[in-house]
C-alpha cells in the first residue's frame, strides 16, 4: 500500500499518494499517466493544449489549463494557483522547460509541491549542451568534436577548417523559439548562413538567464550520418542514493524527419557491454537522480554520446511493457517509499521483454503517406514498413493508442492533422522555393552548354 504524502511546512496530508503532470501532447506523460493512474496514484494533468491527449485519458484525475510552457512565467503562476488551491501532489519534469523552471523555481514550488528533481546546478550541466559534452568527456565517454565561435568574424574564420557536414546544434531547449534539433550543413557559406538565421530568429525572443548565459549562441557539432545501427538509446532510473540503478537499452529505426528528427519507431535490443555502467559514472558526476534517457551514436568505432533527457521521453511506454515502470520509480523515491522502491528495482533487474518495440503508428502511416504523394519513398521501402507494423503488432507500445484507454489516441491523431495543416503552407513555399532554385540552375547549365 502506497503512503499519503505529507509536506514539511505544515501543509494538511492528502488523502492519497497524488502526482500531477505538464506537457500533455507527450508521449512520456502519456504513459506516464496511464501507469501510475492503474498503480493507485490520483494523476492530475497540466495541459497548454486542447489537443493535449494526456489529458483525456480514462486515469487522469482532474484536468487543468495552463499558458504554454515556453511562456515561464505564465506557466509558472499558473502552477503556483493549482498547488496552493490542493497541496502535497508529486511534480515530475516532462520536459527540458519544465525541468529547467522546477528547479530554478523551487524555492516558490516547493510550499505547494513535492519536488522531485537534481539541483540547478545538476541541470545547467545537463541542459546546456557544451557544459555537458565536457562531463561525459570526464568520465570516459565519447563525445563528437564540437566547436563554439563566440562570433560571427570567428565563425567565418573557423568555418574553412571544419570537417563537413556540421550540425548548427542548438545550446539549449531551454526558453527556445523552436523545439528542433538543429540544422545540418554542408558547405562554409552554408554554415554561415544558417548560423545567422539561427541567430536572428532566437535571440530576440531568447530570455536572459544569468545560469544559461549563452543559451542564445548555438554549438556546432560534428555530424554523423546514421547507418544500420541506428541512434542508440540508454534509458533508466537511478534514485537519490546513486545505489539503485537500472536501465533498457533501445535503437531508434525511424524518425519524423532527415538527416536528425524526434523518434518515431524504436526497437528493444541488450545494452552493449559496460556502456550502462559509464552512463552510471555519469549520473553521479552530473549528481542527477531521477529517470533519464541517454542517446549515442556510433562514431570511429565507438558509441559517442549526443545528448541526455533528464525527464519523460517519448518511449516511456516501452520500457514499463518491458518491465521497468520508470515512473512509478520516482514516485516511490519522492515518497520516500524504500522499501517498494527496492522491490521494483530488482524486479526490473530479472524482468526485460526484449521483443518490445515503440511506434508512433498514426504518425507513422502519415510519413509513408506523405512519402508516397511526394514520390519520395520505394516501393521497397514502403513494403519493409507494411512488414514492420504487421510483424511487430502483437508485442507494439503506441505513442497514443491503447485498446484500454482509447481517447488518447484518437485525441493525438487529431492534433497531429491540426499541426500538418498548419505546416503545409510552410511546405508550399518551401518546395516552390526550390523549385526556383532548380529552374535557375537548369537555365544556367542550359546556358553554359548552347
């Protein structure tokens, strides 16, 4: 039986062990809710979105509207009236936002809340991305060469020696214009380019914080192109104490865009040996606690690490069908719960459904049917992922859907049209664009041959 939660300051226990959640569009807060509602916990959800599928799930208790989390302190306030108005519920990060405002916030959070996060200084270790290149770098990891020009002139000087192609690698996700992974590029004008739209579209909108302070500047990062080992992903849990530590070990075999893109389709597979224990040398050097997923690719022969989420990631839902139920982890080590806490450890030790595999399936159909309109897929291609879904569809976790609790699902294939509508006037201008360019540079060549 799970404990009810006190507060240290003299706040009245809640009836019940209760958590609340944000970033209801997610695919981790939505498996997130679904395992710690059938485990018991009252499960509240923040939603910034009408189209928030996590918030029409059969466990979510209550539902509640909130600014976007890019606008902080909006967000902020907001969560501030919904704590004071019940306190003692569990507030778990479900984004690198909501990480960052938690902790630098908590001071206010936490009259209101159980917190249940790293220190600020854990974060800003993890979040901007130099600072944590340099403490993988530090316990024996690999890390991808990476450069940081602190201004135009030094760019346009460095930019000649680079090995391309580079990634223009955003510093941080932190109070971003955009949540993308960043830009590839292939030649120095290219770079440079792209380096100064970057700059122009992010720092006037960028919020100043004296613990980020160069979150407006990009990284640029060697980059690698994939191949069929895919972009390899580490995920787990390590509680407070840094004694219990657990992990999955996951491949990544689709994404919603090329050359780099969020997962849509990954695939369970055994952790390459000794790469978890380094990822446990990690956690302790960064003092972080808490679920994470660390991702690698492989670079000279070697798995070079690219990036570590220190909250819900899409592929929750796996890891708990393979037997690691990350957050119902945290919940028990915010409580204080040690000894169930211990007991779920080590079952997930003996326990890993290695058939598994994550996909995004609505997402997934409506890829390949883009492809297939734009004439930008095989036949052979489109035919492997037919056998992929119908191969893997007995032992699937969906972002979304679940036969169980079916509004999810049916909630996030309507927020997915909502947002490929509103992207396919960018797409227009976008392939017109290029059209342009293709006609010129058609006539040039017809010019340089008559």
């Amino acid at each position: 039986m799970l404990n009810p939660v006190r507060l240290n300051d003299g706040d009245a226990m809640i009836k019940g062990p209760s958590v609340i959640l944000a970033t209801a569009s997610a695919g981790g807060t939505i498996a997130a809710v679904r395992n710690l509602g059938a485990q018991g916990f009252d499960v509240d959800v923040v939603s910034s979105d009408r189209l928030g599928a996590a918030a029409w799930s059969r466990y979510t208790k209550r539902r509640f509207s909130a600014p976007p989390e890019s606008d902080s302190e909006r967000f902020l306030e907001r969560l501030l009236a919904i704590g004071q108005s019940s306190p003692g519920r569990i507030l778990l990060p479900t984004s690198d936002e909501t990480a960052w405002i938690y902790a630098e916030n908590a001071p206010r959070l936490q009259r209101h809340f159980r917190l249940y996060h790293p220190p600020i200084s854990s974060l800003r270790r993890i979040l901007d991305k130099k600072l944590f290149s340099e403490s993988a770098a530090g316990v024996g990891l690999t890390v991808l060469p990476s450069w940081d020009p602190t201004s135009l002139d030094e760019l346009a000087e460095l930019a000649p020696t680079l090995p391309f192609p580079v990634l223009i690698k955003p510093r941080t996700h932190v109070h971003r214009v955009r949540n993308d992974k960043g830009v590839v590029v292939d030649t120095p004008q290219d770079l440079i380019l792209q380096y100064r739209r970057f700059l122009d579209r992010e720092q006037p909108r960028t919020v100043d914080t004296p613990l980020l302070p160069d979150a407006k500047r990009p990284l640029l990062q060697k980059f690698v192109r994939i191949g069929a080992e895919g972009v390899l992903s580490i995920t787990g849990f390590i509680d407070r104490s840094g004694e219990l530590f657990v992990t999955r070990a996951a491949k990544k075999v689709l994404q919603r865009s090329q050359p780099i893109g969020v997962g849509v389709c990954f695939e369970a597979q055994p952790s390459p040996e000794n790469l978890p224990a380094r990822v446990r040398d990690l956690c302790r050097e960064l003092d972080y606690f808490g679920l994470f997923e660390a991702e690698f690719v492989s670079f000279d022969g070697r798995w070079a690490i690219i990036d570590f989420n220190p909250r819900m990631f899409s592929q929750v839902g796996m890891d708990i069908r393979r037997g690691m139920p990350l957050p119902l982890f945290v919940c028990l080590d915010a409580i204080g719960d040690t000894e169930a806490l211990r007991r779920e450890v080590a079952r997930a030790q003996t326990l890993d459904d290695q058939q598994a595999v994550f996909r995004d399936r609505f997402t997934l159909r409506a890829i390949l049917l883009a492809q297939t309109l734009t004439a930008r897929i095989s036949r052979e291609e489109l035919a492997k992922w037919r056998r992929w879904l119908k191969q893997h569809a007995g032992h699937a976790v969906d972002f979304a859907a679940d036969r169980d609790d079916r509004v999810p699902g049916i909630v996030h294939a309507f927020s997915e049209l909502y947002l490929g509508l509103r992207s396919l006037p960018r797409f227009l201008r976008a392939k017109a664009a290029n059209g342009m360019t293709t006609t010129k540079t058609s006539r040039k060549l017809e010019e340089q041959h008559s």
